[in-house]
C-alpha cells in the first residue's frame, strides 16, 4: 500500500489509457467526415479534368466548336480568356462596393448599436444569405436596374474620361454595374457575419486599457479591434470573393453580356460574360462538344477559387495571432 503510493506519487503509475466508446465513435465520425471531403472535393476536379478535357485538346477552327457562339477562336484558351476576365472583373466590382458596407455594418452590430438592436440587425444580415440567387436577380432588373440609370448618368457626364465610366451609356440598365451592385447585396451575410464574430473575439481588456488611457471609441477600434481583426477581415474578404465569383443566375437575369475583354460597366453590349452566367445560359442547347468546352470552363473558375481560398489561407497564417511568434521562432531553428 505503501509502496503503490509512493510509486504514484514518484509519477510511477500512469493513469489508464484506455479509449471509451464514445471517443472512438466521434474519432471515426470526424475522420469520416474530413476524408469524404477531401474525396467529394477529389471527384469533383477529377469529373471536371476528365469532361472538359476533349474540348481542351479540341482543334476549334473546324467541327462543331467552329464558329461557336458566333465567334472564330483558335483555342479553348481564346475562349475562356473573356469569361475568366468577366468573372474575376464582377467579382472585383461587388467587392469594392459591398465589403467596405459590410465591415461598417458588423462594427455597427459589434461596438455602437444597443443590444436589442444589434440582435435584430444581425438577425436580418444572417437573413439574406437564405434568399435565393433567382430572388435577388428579379430584384436586380425590377428595382436596381432602373434606381442606377440616373447615378450612371451622372458618372459618366463628370467621370466619363475614365474608362471604366466610357459612352455609350445604356438606357436599359443592363450593365455590369446593376450586376455588381447585387453581388455586393449577395456577399454582404458572409462578409458581416464573419467580421461581426472576429470584432467580438477583441480581448475585452485590450479595448478597455484604449479607453482606460483616454481614446475615444473610434481610437480604441482603430487601434485594439482593426488590427486583432485583420486576418479575420482578409479571410472574410476573400471567402466573399469566392461566393461572388460563382454566382450565376443574378448575372445572367441583369446583364446583357458579350464574350470580350472590357473595363465598362455603364454600357450595353461591352459587358464581359461570366463562366457561371454563360453555363447557365448555354449548357442546355449545347452539343457534346459545346458542353465538354462549358464543362472545361467550370474547371476554370474552379482552379481560380481554389487559388482564392489558398490565398486566404496563407494571408492567415501570415498575419493572423502568433504568425510573429512563429517566424520569429523557425529563425532560431
């Protein structure tokens, strides 16, 4: 007896190691689940490899991809090159249009509004992103499209010598500025819910030392809130970069698109086409062929948010809590 309790005492006596049911069940349930992503995720890039390769490989200058969409491209690469810079051009509109709004909202939730407020303000960003993309796209071409025709006037009689602003500007309203303005609405959940809960996660004593030294609310923000939250609000950014990117039908009922390079979102007819949109609009009617070279697109804009969400990851780990500590401790190694 003694000895088994100096033995334990000395460390001697480990404790049992023994699993319980319940934590290899859960162990099993969550590798489970983490392998059948990377799986889905695997058969996903494969199907798309393996359907979009022959149009990849394909001779466009005869056959049925001659001529396709009433254009004569050399390559697969000719054609998707537009849809790519459409894409990533909405894309890039919606963002700086809505992240600078949704950043200011979640601050609004996180550190001004009333409690009861906030709650019923969160409770409505959360909301949208349950509202369907076709809901927002008759929205867009009822309400927007017609409400923006005054304001494009405007910019393009004083702000016209820009490009991006250029004549002719159109009287219907379908141009990519409408399309971008509701991709900012439709990126405004993501981006808010995800700054509004890094703003939370502010140590409250980092906040409370600002103000205890005499800052005001806008100084403690500006210098315990922005910079706790700067990975945050990058990974927020981008996650809503990737949401815009594959956006399909609000695009395809507002804009009236063309397969071009273009910097013009005032104008109808120079407006480039996205890959969602134009696998929406074409897929049905399509041949063999034609599908192979909308499915080899669809690759496209997979690798793209692929390189999206690694770059979030990295801008992560780059700067988010500890990164210092981390670079500063694989120096010494």
């Amino acid at each position: 007896m003694t000895d088994t309790t100096t033995a334990a005492a000395n460390g001697a006596v480990r404790p049992s190691t023994k699993r319980r049911p319940g934590d290899t069940i859960f162990l099993g349930l969550s590798t489970g689940a983490a392998v059948s992503i990377m799986v889905i995720l695997a058969g996903v890039a494969i199907f798309l490899i393996l359907k979009g390769l022959p149009a990849i490989t394909a001779n466009w200058s005869e056959g049925e991809l001659a001529g396709y969409q009433n254009n004569d491209w050399a390559s697969f690469w000719d054609y998707v090159g537009p849809l790519l810079w459409g894409s990533i051009w909405a894309a890039l509109i919606a963002m700086v249009l809505g992240t600078p709004v949704a950043i200011g909202i979640a601050l609004f939730i996180s550190h001004y509004a009333p409690r009861r407020l906030a709650g019923a303000l969160g409770y409505v960003v959360d909301l949208l992103a349950a509202v369907p993309s076709i809901v927002f796209g008759l929205w867009g071409i009822i309400v927007i499209r017609p409400f923006l025709l005054p304001f494009a006037d405007f910019l393009n009689q004083y702000f016209g010598w820009i490009p991006i602003f250029a004549d002719p500007v159109s009287s219907t309203g379908s141009t990519l500025f409408a399309g971008g303005v509701v991709l900012a609405v439709m990126i405004l959940p993501i981006v808010t819910s995800i700054t509004r809960e890094i703003f939370l996660q502010t140590p409250r004593l980092h906040e409370e030392a600002a103000l205890a030294l005499g800052a005001t609310r806008w100084e403690m923000i500006r210098l315990s809130v922005i910079p706790y939250a700067r990975s945050g609000m990058v990974s927020a950014t981008l996650l809503g970069l990737g949401r815009a990117l594959g956006e399909t039908m609000a695009i395809a009922l507002i804009v009236s698109p063309s397969l071009i390079f273009s910097l013009r979102i005032l104008t109808d007819g120079y407006n480039s086409q996205t890959i969602a949109a134009n696998i929406a609009l074409n897929f049905p009617i399509a041949t063999d062929l034609q599908r192979s070279a909308l499915i080899g697109t669809g690759l496209m804009l997979f690798v793209v948010s692929l390189a999206v969400n690694m770059l979030a990851r990295y801008i992560i780990a780059a700067t988010g809590p500890g990164a210092k500590g981390r670079r500063k401790k694989g120096k010494r190694s």
